[in-house]
C-alpha cells in the first residue's frame, strides 16, 4: 500500500521551527527548532523526521537564506553549521527537499499580503567622496535604524497573522508572543505542498 503525503517545512536558525502538515494540510507537528545550549540537537530533529517518514512519503521545503547584514563571524559559523547539519539529516533520511528564498515562498504561500518589509536605503551619492558617503550613511542608518527593524519585524509578523487565521485552532504563541519560526516552518510545509503537488 502507498503511503500518503506529508510536506515539512524548515525555517532554519536559532529562532527557526519545523513543521510536519499532511496533504490536507492538517499540522501534524509543529515546534522550534530544539537547542541543547547553543547547539541544534540534531538527533531529536532527525527523530522527529524519521518518526513521520516511517508512516508517509515525505517532501520538505527548507528555507534557503544567507548571512545577513550585521551578523558576526561567531553567529554566521553557528548558523552554517546548523544549516549543514539539516541537510546532512534530510539527505541521510532520503528526504527529497526543496530550497526555496524567502521571496520564493512567501510571494506564493502570502499572496496578497504586506510581506515585503518597507525599509529605507541610503542611496551613495556619486558627486561626494567615499568618506563622505560612509558619513552620511552612518547617520542615514542612525535615523533610520528602529524605523527599519520595527518595518523588518512587522513583516516577520504577518506569516504569524496568516497562520494564526489559516489555523485558529493552532497555538504557535511562547512566552506570550507568536513563533515566528514555527509560523514560517507551517508556511514552508505548504510551499512544499504546493511545489511537490505541481511536479
């Protein structure tokens, strides 16, 4: 008899989430990614994972990001680290995975809605010497710093509105604010859902 589908979703990182939805997109597991310290525990990830695939065929969507600006030498290792210790999991599982950009998953599985932070830029002007810009950009980015991180945090927090509408019955709330790892891991299971249903 053939198994059914199940999707997983991997919002990757320290604040990350991993989702397991079936193909009625039911959330049949959803929680942050486990730390033991400040280590990934790899081997309950895996668990989790293999515990699904014993009862389903399983396809995964695992949220390809890069370092971001700001990020330290320390926490750009911490997060490669986790990011090859996931893959290294889903490949010795036989996992078949996608890896999708935000932008990918979120302009199809957040259709419609205020996704994209609106975040101001500091534009170099070419009349002024290299000095000059570096000044003046360093005191853009002091003006504008809180505007632009409150624009970044408001548009993590629409994946929380979405799934908080799409799954009412559904508590991704800890320590009294939203997940938003667990919020963007059930989105990626969709976006697995969706681009493993259109093959």
């Amino acid at each position: 008899m053939e198994l059914p589908f199940a999707f997983i979703g991997i919002d990757p990182g320290a604040k990350g989430g991993l989702a397991v939805i079936d193909k009625d997109e039911k959330i049949l597991y959803c929680q942050p990614i486990p730390y033991i310290g400040d280590e990934m525990d790899v081997r309950k990830v895996a668990s989790v994972i293999n515990h699904f695939k014993k009862t389903h065929q399983l396809f995964a969507a695992f949220e390809k990001v890069g370092a971001r600006p700001g990020q330290g030498v320390c926490a750009m290792y911490t997060f490669g680290k986790t990011v090859g210790q996931l893959v290294a999991a889903l490949k010795i599982l036989s996992i078949a995975y996608f890896e999708p950009t935000p932008t990918a998953w979120k302009s199809v599985v957040l259709a419609g809605m205020p996704w994209k932070a609106e975040t101001a830029k500091y534009k170099n002007d070419k009349t002024l010497s290299k000095e000059e810009n570096e000044r003046l950009k360093a005191e853009f980015k002091k003006l504008n710093g809180s505007k632009n991180n409150k624009a970044k945090k408001d548009a993590k927090m629409v994946s929380c509105e979405f799934v908080m509408k799409r799954f009412p019955n559904f508590n991704i709330v800890v320590k009294k604010t939203p997940h938003d790892g667990m919020a963007e891991s059930i989105c990626l299971a969709m976006y697995a859902k969706h681009m493993r249903m259109s093959l």
